[in-house]
C-alpha cells in the first residue's frame, strides 16, 4: 500500500504566489505591450517637391492620426515619373504631381481613380471643380490642391515693377549677366512663348516653334545661370540675379516675407499658371490613409496650411479656405489677392492674362528637353 503524501500548504501557496505573480506580471506588461503598439505610426511614402511633408504642414495630420510621413522630394515633372517608373508599385502611397503630368501619370497606371464625393469640391471655384487632367472619361484621378502665377521675378532695388512688367526685361542691358533661369523647360519656353505672341504658349506649329527657339537663343548672353529650387532661392536672396524667368510668387513670396527686396509680377504679355494636385499611388496597402489626406489637405484648415506654407506659399482654390485664412491671417490673404472683396486673383484668371501650363501639345516633351539641353550649353 502506497503512501498518501500529505497535504503541502506552503509548497501550494509558493505555487499559487508564483503563479499569481506570473499573471500579474503578464498583466502590468500587457497595456505597456499595447501602448507601444498604438504609439508606433504608420509611415506614410509621399513623392512631392520640397516642404509637403515638412512639419509646418502635416504635424497636426500626423499627431491626430498616428501617422508619420516619409516624403521623397523631386524638382519637375520630368524627373517625378523618373522615380515612380525606377520604383515597384506601392513604393508611393501619396504623390504630389504637377496638373500636366497626370494624365501621364494615369497612361502608365501609376495611380489610383478617386472617388469625385470624397472631396469637397462643391467648396471650390467653379474653374477649378473639375479641372483638365484630372479626370479621364468622367472618372477622377487627382485632386486640386493648390496652384499659383508664373511671371517676372524681379529684385525691387535694381528694377522697377514698371520696368518688370514685360518679358523683353530679360533682355535688359542693365541686367546682362544677372538673369537667372529656374531650370525647367516648361515654365521658361512657356513665358517667352507668350512674349512671342502665342496665344497658346504650348501649341506651336512647326513654324512657331522654330520662332520660339530662336527668340530663346537670343536671351542666352544676358544668362547668368540655371539654379534648381534651393539655387534659385539663394541666387535672388543674396542679389547674385536680378531677375529670374521661369517662377513666380511661389519663390519669391517667400524671400519677401523673410525681408528680401524680390517681387513677381505678372507682365504685360500674360503670366502661366502652375498647378499640383494629390493623388493615390497604385498598389499602396494604406489607401485610406492617403484618401484621409487628401481629404484634409483640401478641407479649409488644410488649405489655410497650403496656402502658408513656409516652402513656398500658394494659391488655393477652395473658397472657405480663403474664407479661414482671411480670418487667421488677412496679412497674407491681402499679399497673396486672395481677397473676398474688390479685385483678387480669380479676376486675374477670368481676365484671360493666366494660361495653364501643359505638355506641348505639337512637339513631344523631348523635343523641348532636348533644345533646353542645347540652350543651356551654348
């Protein structure tokens, strides 16, 4: 007959405290185990030009959504669909592109359609609710976010704004060698085009087009360089170029804001307008997240954002954004004519002096590469 062990009371509380203390520990571990779960965001891949994902514009997004941006930033069109086409699909959650890129962004499936009630486009200016490109047979592909002038950038102690107030400036005397170009075919061949006479900057017949080329050539003496986006601010601010063809307030608004003598006007002949807007990379897994973006970037805080951006400020074209930023800061809306009373800048546009900035429309988009390449070595 075998024994009966006795009864351990001490050995069954060590083992009912040690057990206990397991749960305990697991339990006071657990929220911690959560609470760094939910701390860790989700990053978000933005393709963009400079500043979109910087602080100043997105940390209230972020912090509200547990999200942080990871921007990839380019200078051009051309050099964007460089990057996507060098990228597996879902490398881009949100690209920023310029209006006349997206149809080509759309051709080669780069991004995603959109759905027209996620936006609110019943709060913008009519022009701008269903603008060319961003549709493609009734459906939507990229949403408007914000847009501005491309003119005469000037310093304001060597040239008056009378004197800036036209193309043929670039050929002034007084400023050989100090004229600057923002290096980027489109917006330069697009300004002298209008000082060429057409009506469409962007569609020139053959004729046209050899008469642009060679109204350009002539401007190469008076050329003092071809600077990229930070160039082109340092270039202005410390008065190595007197003037700059090719930009617009979207640089030089800045500069003036920080106390630098730089103005842009848009001249006699007519200014250019650019144009960016947001859309959804194809293939992305965070799809709402992106669309929640946009969502905030066009609703009137965002836009309010946008418009103030210390990268370089903009236009906007929801019309309660203008409303806000009127509200939070009316300095800014007077400086930039985004003014709800007396003329603004929708007058400008309605005017008929502002023509969208496009691809060419008779020439492909390496034939003006090519000749800028030319231009820029001669």
């Amino acid at each position: 007959m075998t024994a009966t062990k006795p009864f351990d009371i001490s050995s069954t509380r060590r083992s009912v405290l040690k057990g206990a203390g397991l749960f305990v520990g697991t339990a006071l571990a657990t929220p911690y185990l959560i609470s760094k779960a939910l701390a860790d965001p989700v990053e978000l891949n933005m393709l963009a030009w400079y500043g979109h994902a910087e602080p100043d514009v997105v940390a209230e997004f972020e912090a509200a959504n547990n999200v942080k941006f990871k921007p990839k930033y380019y200078t051009g069109g051309d050099n964007m669909l460089g990057l996507i086409a060098q990228s597996p699909a879902g490398t881009y959650d949100i690209i920023l592109s310029d209006a006349e890129y997206v149809q080509q962004l759309n051709e080669a499936g780069y991004i995603e359609e959109l759905h027209p009630e996620d936006y609110p486009f019943d709060d913008y200016f009519p022009e701008f609710q269903k603008f060319a490109g961003h549709w493609r047979d009734g459906k939507l592909f990229s949403v408007f976010t914000r847009f501005g002038f491309l003119g005469v950038a000037y310093n304001t102690e060597a040239l008056s704004e009378k004197e800036a107030s036209t193309y043929d400036v670039f050929w002034s005397e007084k400023i050989k060698g100090k004229v600057g170009h923002f290096d980027w075919h489109l917006p330069n061949l697009g300004e002298i085009s209008l000082f060429a006479g057409n009506a469409n900057p962007y569609d020139l017949d053959d004729a046209a087009w050899e008469k642009l080329k060679a109204k350009t050539q002539t401007l190469r003496p008076q050329i003092g360089g071809f600077f990229d986006y930070g160039g082109t601010f340092s270039s202005l601010q410390n008065g190595q170029m007197l003037a700059m063809a090719g930009i617009g307030d979207w640089i030089t608004g800045t500069l003036e804001k920080n106390g630098a003598k730089v103005r842009s006007v848009i001249p006699q002949e007519g200014g250019l307008q650019w144009t960016e807007s947001f859309s959804i990379g194809k293939g992305t897994t965070k799809g709402d997240l992106a669309r929640k973006w946009i969502q905030y970037i066009t609703s009137a805080k965002g836009q309010v954002k946008s418009a103030n951006m210390a990268a370089y400020p903009a236009l906007i074209p929801n019309r309660k954004g203008w409303e806000l930023l009127n509200s939070e800061l009316p300095a800014e809306a007077q400086r930039q004519g985004m003014l709800l009373k007396g003329p603004n800048v929708m007058d400008t546009i309605r005017s008929g002096r502002i023509k969208y900035r496009q691809l060419p429309l008779q020439q492909s988009i390496e034939d003006w590469n090519d000749f800028w390449s030319e231009y820029k070595g001669a």
